[in-house]
C-alpha cells in the first residue's frame, strides 16, 4: 500500500514497493501501447496509410540505405 507524505498539509511524496512500482510501470505501458495501436486504427480507417514499399523507399532515400 503506498504511502503519501506530506509537507504542509499537500502530497509531496508517494512511497511504495518496489514490486507494485513496477506493475504500475507495466500496466502504463500497456496501456500507452493500446492506445498507440488504437491511432494506428483510427489512421488507417481515415486512409491515411502509405504502401510497405514507398515507406520503406522513404527510409532508404532518408538513412542514405541501399536496396
């Protein structure tokens, strides 16, 4: 159970375990990812997409990459 200090009567610190820190962490990230593939979703059903090969091409021509 995480624990807040306070200075003034204001949260100033949160501590907690290590183990929950990281499930938390865990569970941020997931949450961003989804979030992440729910854009990417939402971009290709506004046909926003661009064909594998003229990305691909893009990235060659941008990094100086050869074919």
């Amino acid at each position: 159970m995480p624990e807040v200090l306070t200075v003034n009567g204001k949260a100033e610190v949160v501590v907690q375990d290590a183990a929950s820190y990281q499930l938390m962490l865990d569970r941020l990230s997931r949450m961003e990812t989804i979030a992440a593939i729910q854009e990417g979703m939402a971009s290709a059903e506004r046909g926003e997409l661009k064909p594998a090969a003229q990305v691909l091409d893009e990235m060659r021509a941008r990094f100086g990459l050869a074919r």
